[in-house]
C-alpha cells in the first residue's frame, strides 16, 4: 500500500474539473508501492527516492504522466506524448471513471513497470539532441564566431530550449528577432530561462510572457522582472487586476 499525503486530500476536496477520475486514479495509485506528495502544485508519486509520475488535468482529461514513459513497455500503445519535443515522459489519459476501471489492469502493470525502473536505477539514454536547426539560426552561427563558440559550449538540454523557442515562430523576422534578444543569454552560457528572475503569474509585465501561476512568490528561474508577492495578493483581494497602472492598489 502507498503512503498519502493530506494535502492531496485537500486538493482533491475542491472543486476542480475532472474531481471524480482524478478521485479514482489517486485511489489506485495508493493501492500500490508510491508515497504520495505535492509538487508542482500537482500530486506527484514517489519510489525509491524518485519521481516516478504526476497526476493532473488537461481542459479534455485527466491524466497521469509517466518522467521515464519512454522506458514503459506499452504493447497496447496507450501511452501518448505530451508535446512534440517530448523526449522522455510519457502520459495516459481518462475521460471517465468508467475508462479507469476498465483500463485497471493496464494502469498497475505500467505503474509497477515504472516503480521497478527506479528501482533498477535506469536512466533514460537521450543521446545527442538530433533537432534540426532553423536556417536563420545556422546564418547566425556561421556569421558570428563569438555566438559560435557560446553556442557550442551550452548543455544539450539549454541548446534545446533555444532551438524550441527559435523553431516555434512562423515567421523568419520573428526568429531573426528571437536570435538577437537570445545572444546576450546564450554568450554566458544560459538556457532560456536562464538565472535570473521569473515572476510568477500569467503574464511578465515587461514582454507579456505567460510565465506562471499569479499570486505566488517570485522565483530565480528566468529574464522577467518579479513584482512582490504583498503587492501580487494585495491586487487580487481588491480585485483590480493583474498590474494596475494606479499606486494605490500596490
């Protein structure tokens, strides 16, 4: 049997879209071998001091998603990637309780399969990030040896996020422009979010950025300018509005 946590309980008493199949999840999850904490903001499941998966909701489902999904075997093909760049987590979605219990035994083999992985100690093997490179990117490089040399000498994983970001405009001015706000970042070996402050709400003040979740703390995580966490739960409780131009709802 799992170990719960109360918070969940209370996470769960709420009234939240898709509450009953979430419910039921959480309900199986602890008949097996996890501990149960918050992360995230989410329900997160644990074994053998790891990660193992997250429970959560889209707008179309509720979902658990697998960190080493891609190590599953899957012979129904029931798990789905979460986005495009996904490279390693890997998640199962229910639109009904009823889908659930169907689908029960399916559930505890994937999660028993995800329990002995962390136990093995396996990790995922990404190799080297085969993620084509935008042509303006590559002019960019090749014209500039200083960018060149920084580019080079990031993680995989930073030059990654920069290639996603760049890739993710449609138009050639947009990705030119994405290139040249990114080169001071990339010259001192940051990712794209790099180290700096993040505010924590749906959208920066600075370059509207959805960046998080409103009212909470800001953190060290990226470019944006933070606004405090008083003034953030002042303008809620009067409600006024994300950044009122007015001092007097600080």
């Amino acid at each position: 049997m799992g170990t719960g946590d109360p918070r969940i309980e209370r996470y769960l008493a709420k009234d939240r879209p898709w509450q009953d199949e979430m419910i039921a999840l959480r309900g199986l999850l602890l008949s097996e071998d996890l501990e149960e904490t918050l992360k995230w903001r989410s329900p997160c499941y644990r074994a053998h001091g790891a990660n193992v998966l997250m429970m959560d909701c889209l707008k179309e489902a509720a979902f658990i998603s697998f960190f080493k999904g891609v190590l599953l075997d899957d012979p129904d093909g029931r798990l789905e990637m979460p986005g495009p760049n996904s490279r390693s987590a890997r998640y199962l979605k229910f639109t009904s309780v009823e889908e659930i219990g169907k689908a029960e035994a399916a559930i505890r083999d994937l999660v028993r399969q995800a329990i002995q992985i962390e136990k093995d100690g396996r990790k995922v093997a990404l190799g080297d990030d085969d993620m084509d490179l935008p042509e303006e990117l590559i002019s960019a490089l090749e014209e500039d040896p200083e960018l060149a040399g920084a580019w080079d000498e990031l993680t995989p994983g930073r030059r990654r996020g920069w290639v996603v970001h760049i890739s993710g405009a449609k138009q050639a001015k947009t990705r030119l422009s994405r290139i040249e706000k990114a080169r001071p970042q990339i010259l001192v070996g940051k990712g794209l979010h790099g180290d700096g402050f993040r505010c924590m709400r749906r959208a920066c003040r600075n370059c509207g950025t959805p960046c998080g979740r409103r009212g909470q703390r800001a953190v060290r995580t990226g470019p944006h300018q933070p606004e405090p966490a008083g003034r953030v739960l002042g303008v809620l409780r009067k409600g006024t509005g994300l950044w009122p131009r007015n001092s007097s709802a600080a």
